[in-house]
C-alpha cells in the first residue's frame, strides 16, 4: 500500500488538529512515544479517539495533547514543545493512516483504524 508523507506547516496546526478530532471520532488510534532513552513506549491501543488539539493560549501554548478512550477511562498525552507535525495519508483515500509530531529528542506517533463494525458496536459500552 503507498503513502503520501504531508508535512503540515506550523500556522495550520490548530486546525488540523481540530479537523482529526471532528474527523475521525469514529476511529481507533493507537499511540506510541519514541525517546532515545526509553525507546518505544506503548501510551494507547485500539481505543476511540476523544480530542487531538494545539494549546494556543496560556503558559502551555505551543502544545499538543492527545486524549484518548471511553467515557470513564480516558488517556491524556501532552507534548509540550513540538517542532513538527507530519500526516501519512493511504494514496488511494486520503485517509490519514498516522500522524508523527516531534519534539526534541523524540516523537510521538497516532496511528488511525477503522474498528470492524461489530468492534464498534462493543467499544460503546
């Protein structure tokens, strides 16, 4: 299957992310963070993703936070200063396929699935 690796431009980030999360609130994601410390740590699987947002105002301005899960078992991950925000897209759909945002010395990835139909009836409840 091929790709189309789209960097996204900084100034757009906001509504970008605001555009996954009205998007694809009918999705899984999976999150991953890449350190070069602690190497590849697992943060979410195969859950429904709730918010992806750019904090434009206050003291955390410039981050990213991630919040995934069901009603009463959410996960929040920040990235507090990102330097760049890449999108791979399935060339065939256009359908974003994972989303890369690093920060120095690492970066976290989101990678995106539609749940079979009878998953998505269960992640309801």
């Amino acid at each position: 299957m091929a790709h189309i690796n789209q960097q996204i431009p900084r100034e757009e980030w906001a509504s970008y992310l605001s555009g996954i999360s009205r998007q694809d609130a009918t999705r899984w994601v999976r999150v991953e963070s890449i350190d070069a410390e602690t190497g590849d740590q697992p943060l979410a699987d195969r859950l429904p993703l709730v918010d992806i947002t750019l904090e434009t105002k206050g003291s955390d301005s410039g981050a990213v936070q991630i919040i995934v899960g069901r009603e009463n078992e959410r996960i929040t991950h920040r990235i507090l200063e990102p330097d760049h925000l890449y999108a791979e897209l399935d060339s065939q759909t256009g359908e974003l396929e994972c989303l890369e945002i690093g920060e120095r010395g690492g970066k976290t990835l989101v990678f995106f699935e539609r749940p079979s139909e009878a998953e998505e009836i269960s992640a309801r409840f």
